[in-house]
C-alpha cells in the first residue's frame, strides 16, 4: 500500500504495468497515470499538516502555563470571602507575634543594654509600621463606606503582604536574637533576674489590691469595672511564673540548659502580664482621680456655654440655627443636672461624668463657635480637647489590657478597633499641642482652631472605638468560654493569655477564625512559650510535655497558693 492510499483510501490503486511503462507516444498507458502519485503525495502531506495544527491547537488550549501540563485549566483566584478570612488571621498572628517580641526584647534590654538590642528594636519598630498599616487597611474595610470587590481584594491582599514583611522582619532577626539572649546559657542569671521580678511584681499586687478595695468604696462598680477582675488573673499568672521558675531552677541545677530556657521565657511572659494586670489599677485609680479633679471645671464651662446659649436665643442672633440651639442646651442642662446629682451623691464615676459633660458641651460649642470670637472659641474647644483625650487615653488603655492579657481568644476585630483608637489618640494630642504651641505665634489664626476642632473630633472618636474593641475582645473571650480547662485556671490562663502558643485540648479557636501554620501548638499538644519573632519562628522554644494539662499547674511545686 503507498502512502497514499494508507490517508486517503477512497484513492483507486494503481499497479504498475509488468510489461513496463509504454513506450513514448505508445498506446499502452492510461492519459492520467502520470499525474496520480504527485496527487497523492500533495494530499497526504495537507491531511499531516491539519493533523499537526489540530494536535497543537488542542494543546495550547489546555495548557496552564508555557511549561505546563495538558489537560490543567488555570486555578480560580480565591474568592473575596476567602482572602478575608485568610486576613483575620494573618492579622492576629502579626499582632501576637510583636506584641511577644516587644515583650521579650523588653527582657533583653535590661540585661544587654539598649546598643545591644538595637537592632531587635529597629526589626520590631518597622513590624509595627508595617502592622499599623495593615489594620489600618482593616479599619477602611470595616467602616461605613463599602468598596467595590476589586477593591476590596486589592486591599485584603495588601494587609497580607504588609503582616508577611513584618513577619519575615521578625524572623530574620530571632537567630541573631537567640545569640544576644543565649537562654540556654545564661538560664542561671535570666532565671535570677526572673525571681527578683517576680519578688517586685508580688509585692506591688498587694498594692494594688489595696487600691482597688479603695476605688470601689470610693467610686461606683462601674468606674473600676475595667480592673475589677485584674487581681485574680494577675495571682493565677504569678503562680504560673513561680511553678516555672522552680522547673527552671531544677533543670540549671540537672545541667538542662534547654529545659531550664523553655520555663524562663514561659515565667517571663507571665510576670510581664502580671506586672500589666497591676498596672492597670494604678493607672485606673489614677484616671479616676484626675476625672474627678476636672469635672468641676467641666461642669462650670458648660454652665457658661448654656448661658451665651440663652442670650443668642433671647436675642435671635443672626445665622443661629435656634430650633438646633435650643435642643443641645435643653440637653447639655439635663447632664449638667444628673451629673450633680450624683456627684454630690458621694460615690460615682467621674469618668464616665466628664465624657457626658464634655459630649454635651462639644455639642453646644459646634453652634456657639460661630457666634463667638475667634480666639475665645478655640480656647473654649481646647479645654474641651483636655478632658477628651483624657476619656479617650483611659477608654484605649483599658481595652489594650484587656486584649494583651487575653489575646489568645481575642480576634481581628477587637484589635483592628484598638489600633485605630491609639492612632486616632496619638494624632489627637499631635494636634492639639501643634495649635497649643503656635497659639502665641505670628502661625496662628485659622488654621490652629481647625486642629483644635479635628484633635477634638479625633479624641472623641477614639473614645468610642476603643470601647467598642473592650467590648468586642469581652464577646471573643466570652465565646472562647471557660479558660480553666483540664489544667486548672493557673494553666488555662497562660493559655488564655497567649503566653503558651495554642489552645487548650477541646477548646475552639477565636470566634470566627482558625490559625495559622507556625502560630503553635496547643498546650495540650506541647505549645511553648512565644519566643522573638515572626510566625515562622516564633514557636520554635517547643514545650513538649513540660505543659501538658493537669496537675500541679493550680499550685506551685512547694504546694503553696502564695506567691513568693
């Protein structure tokens, strides 16, 4: 069979002549036969080129990348959903791992020096611009104004490429770490730096006990409500610091310098929660004292702004919205009165009394501002800008202790209200002492009274926010239910605390979020203390069984429930 009739078989075949071809000019041959083999060649060769282009057709279609396989389409980008979710997570693994690397670095200033640690605090200071950044892309997300989906997947994948550098920061920096702290080493000398600690924390607990039975007799329940659960967990975590610190201790003294530097990194990020949950008190009763002392000026300035008030609507001064006037003053009159009452009642909350009497009078100032002298309006805003930062710094101080000594159940969202409160506090007072200083300066005129405003405005923003991320982290730990767990309350709060990494065998992660790979184990699993770094490297202490659940984690080694 030729060629030709192997393709195209409907071809005639052609069997030579056995006698020969025909003689030139002869009769024996058919007129045609010279012309069927170049027929069939040229059809032979057109059916192999269409088999070759819809061979390479077929391929090119099916192909996924210039090397890659037949039969592969391309994977569908993740869906918007998915990219969020992946988001929350990233942020809070971020978050943990400065908050656990500021925390250690701490450590390491104090015993090396701060020239030592400058690089650690250079690598720890730009994961912090890189993760303000991040939540703050988190915050535009969740506010009122909604973007569109491609939008939306431009800046999901921003906030995860920002926690990504800040975590690769962190990680390329906990080897050179390791060889600035050498826990392994020098266990002995971190272990009694870690005892002297815990000595000083104990003692100042007792303290703040004190002051905490002082500001409820003194106050109502709701003005210590921030603290008034902050002296048992600060006990529970010295305790886990004091069984640490013993294991410490007799692992020095077996030559384990490995076990002995997994219990002082352990005892270490306790006592720097238990030393936090003091400071909480003293700062509370602080804010409180200080609340109590500017209301009277408070409640005098607004009585003021009530009475220019009164005469601009006796007088029905031109460009004063009246209807408007008269609804806030009606309303500022009614704080004014209630806050007396209970002011002159004995025990109230002198916080909570200057955020209402200062919302009031900011609220009387947005109208009286036109109808007042330049310079006497901004001074009357400025004093208002004093008391506002003030509820402001106390709101966001309260939530960051509630989500640093809870973080191993709060989510994204608590920290996401959290971060934008502190910036908008930290720009408030930018502001606010910019105009301060320029007041008295040929710079000042308009421009100062608008930052005055915008500091205000920001001020009591961030009030608001920072409040709603106490509430929201009280929801996450509310939800992530009871911390004791098998291994008592002393263990599940190191747990709870984010001090161990993980969670607690049959215990779900935060609300709405899943974790990571290279955020730790579970305690029951071997979860170690967080060490310097990022998620890559921030477990890498391990645990082993040294934190498995159950006894004696409820007490010390000597089975003693005080504290040394």
């Amino acid at each position: 069979m030729t060629l030709a009739t192997a393709w195209c078989p409907a071809l005639p075949s052609v069997t030579p002549d056995p006698a020969g071809p025909a003689a030139p000019g002869g009769n024996g041959g058919s007129p045609g036969a010279d012309l069927v083999l170049p027929v069939a060649l040229l059809v032979a060769a057109g059916a192999v080129a269409a088999y070759t282009y819809t061979k390479r057709r077929r391929r090119t279609a099916t192909r996924t990348t210039p090397h890659g396989r037949p039969g592969h389409l391309p994977p569908a980008p993740p869906a918007v959903e998915e990219l969020d979710a992946r988001a929350q997570r990233v942020l809070v693994d971020t978050d943990d791992a400065v908050r656990t690397s500021e925390e250690e670095l701490g450590f390491a200033v104090a015993r090396s020096g701060e020239e030592a640690a400058r690089p650690f605090t250079e690598a720890v200071a730009y994961a912090r611009g890189e993760l303000a950044a991040a939540f703050r892309l988190r915050q535009q997300l969740d506010d009122a104004v909604p973007e569109d989906e491609a939008a939306r997947r431009r800046m999901l994948e921003e906030i995860a490429a920002r926690c990504g550098d800040a975590g690769r920061r962190l990680d390329a920096e906990a080897g050179a770490f390791d060889r600035l702290r050498d826990l392994e080493r020098t266990a002995p000398q971190a272990l009694a730096a870690a005892e002297s600690v815990t000595r000083e924390v104990s003692g100042r607990a007792d303290l703040a006990d004190a002051a905490l039975v002082a500001m409820c007799e003194r106050y109502t329940p709701a003005a210590a409500v921030p603290v008034a659960d902050g002296a048992e967990p600060a006990r529970d975590r010295l305790l886990f610091a004091a069984a640490n610190l013993e294991r410490a201790r007799r692992a020095v003294d077996e030559g384990d310098g490995a076990a002995a530097a997994v219990h002082v990194r352990a005892a270490e990020g306790a006592l720097d929660q238990a030393a936090r949950l003091v400071d909480a008190v003293d700062r509370r009763a602080g804010e409180l004292a200080e609340a109590a002392g500017r209301l009277p000026v408070a409640l005098a300035d607004t009585e003021a702004d009530l009475a220019d008030a009164r005469g601009l609507l006796k007088g029905a001064a031109e460009g004063v919205p009246a209807a408007d006037l008269r609804g806030r003053a009606a309303r500022a009159e009614s704080v004014v009165a209630d806050v007396r009452r209970a002011s002159a009642a004995g025990r109230y909350d002198p916080i909570d009394a200057l955020r209402r009497v200062g919302e009031a009078g900011a609220a009387l100032d947005e109208v009286l501002t036109a109808a007042r002298e330049g310079e006497r309006g901004t001074r009357r805003t400025r004093a208002l800008v004093d008391g506002a930062l003030l509820t402001a710094a106390s709101s966001v101080g309260a939530a960051a202790d509630r989500i640093a000594t809870h973080r191993g159940a709060v989510g994204a969202r608590a920290r996401t209200r959290l971060a934008e409160a502190d910036r908008l506090v930290e720009h408030a007072r930018s502001l606010a002492a910019g105009a301060a200083g320029a007041a008295g300066g040929p710079g000042g005129g308009s421009g100062d009274a608008r930052d005055v405003r915008n500091a205000l405005a920001g001020a009591r923003r961030a009030d608001v926010l920072a409040r709603q991320a106490r509430s929201l982290a009280e929801q996450d730990v509310a939800g992530y239910g009871d911390p004791t767990g098998p291994g008592g309350a002393v263990l599940g709060g190191a747990v709870l605390g984010g001090i161990l990494l993980g969670g607690l065998p049959g215990r779900g992660h935060r609300r709405g979020e899943g974790h990571e790979d290279g955020h730790g184990g579970g305690a029951g699993d071997g979860g170690g203390p967080g060490r310097f770094g990022g998620g890559g490297t921030r477990g890498r202490l391990g645990g082993g069984d040294r934190f498995r659940p159950g006894p004696p984690w409820d007490v010390p080694p000597d089975g003693r429930r005080d504290v040394p």
